[in-house]
C-alpha cells in the first residue's frame, strides 16, 4: 500500500514488491495469494513496458511454478516457453536466464513423464552454463539433474549421464584452476556427483 501510494499503480518497484510477495506466499504455502500477486506483477509490468521484458519473463516462471503445484501442466507448460523465448531474445541462448528456464522446462517435462523432452532441455541447459563461470550454479544444477535422472527415471540414458557428469568434472576442474578460494567448498558440493559417477 506504502508504494502504490506513493509511486502509483503502474510502477516497476510497485511490481517487484507483489514479486517479491508473491514469493513469501508461495514459501508458506499460500499458492492462490502467490499466483494472485505474480499475476499482479506480470500485468504491472507488461503495462509499464510490454512483454518482451526479462522482467515480465521472471513473472511467467513464477506463474508457471505454481500452474505446475496445481497439475495444470499445460498452463505451466505453455508460460516456461514464453519466459525462455523472452530470455533468449533478451539475453542469448547460452545466457544464466536461458540455462535456468531450459532446466525449468526440463524439470517440468520430467516430472509429466516425457523424459525424451526432458533430456533435450537439461542438454540445452548444461550448453548454455559450459560458456559460463557461475561454477556454483552449474553444480547446483548438475547435480539437480543426476539426482531427477534416478528419481524420474531417465538415469538409463547413458549417453546424457555420461555427458552431464563430463560436463560436472570439466566444470570443477576449470573452478579449481580459476577460483581456487572456492575450491574447498565446490568440492563439498560437488561430492554427489562423484559418488552418483563411482555408482553409474
């Protein structure tokens, strides 16, 4: 109310703030006032500056996580693809945006069963964090996406396993070499996806 009042309905901060509310719903449980407020922030937004906005792609995601909370699959489906088009406009097809909502999808497209679909978005999401040094992000991730391959099902494609746990050794490996004083801690981070390899 503070800031509606004092910068009016149409404002990109008015917007963060039913972002930012809408995340504290979600984090408590409340989904209907969450995707209330993330429909708040995205109609904000596409007022103040159309759709074509990472802005306005952050909102999609959000609504998307809850349509998929509720299996309304198609709903969540169709707004993950329209945030990743907006980041791959905006920023590039290999950018942190673009990896994260490939992974998105991909995790979406896992949990409805259509592994093939899955695995050719995790694949364009490891693309996209190769040309990255977020070496964190790419772990977390990877790691994410071994952990998904045994729970869903799709750990007997030994191709993709291979090439993601290729891709998580290469990544430690450069992070050693680059950011040695994180080299403690990725390690740490890093421990399942050595034990998921002695196990594959």
């Amino acid at each position: 109310d503070i800031f509606t009042k004092f910068y009016g309905e149409k404002h990109s901060d008015v917007a963060r703030c039913y972002l930012g509310m809408g995340d504290a719903c979600e984090n408590k449980g409340d989904y209907l006032l969450a995707l209330e407020y993330f429909r708040k922030c995205m109609n904000t937004l596409i007022d103040i500056y159309g759709v074509e906005t990472t802005d306005v792609a952050d909102a999609y995601d959000r609504i998307a996580g809850i349509y998929e909370i509720y299996q309304e699959y198609e709903d969540a489906e169709a707004l993950y693809k329209a945030a990743l088009n907006v980041y791959i406009n905006q920023c590039g097809e290999k950018s942190a945006k673009a990896s994260t909502e490939y992974y998105m999808l991909g995790y979406h497209y896992a949990i409805i069963n259509d592994y093939k679909k899955a695995i050719e978005n995790f694949r364009n999401c490891y693309e996209g964090y190769k040309v990255s040094i977020n070496y964190n992000q790419i772990i977390s991730v990877l790691t994410m996406i071994l952990k998904n391959s045994r729970t869903d099902g799709f750990d007997t494609n030994v191709d993709f396993i291979r090439e993601t746990i290729a891709l998580a050794i290469d990544t430690i490996e450069r992070a050693r070499l680059d950011m040695t004083s994180i080299k403690s801690q990725l390690l740490k981070d890093s421990l399942y996806i050595y034990y998921f390899g002695v196990d594959f």
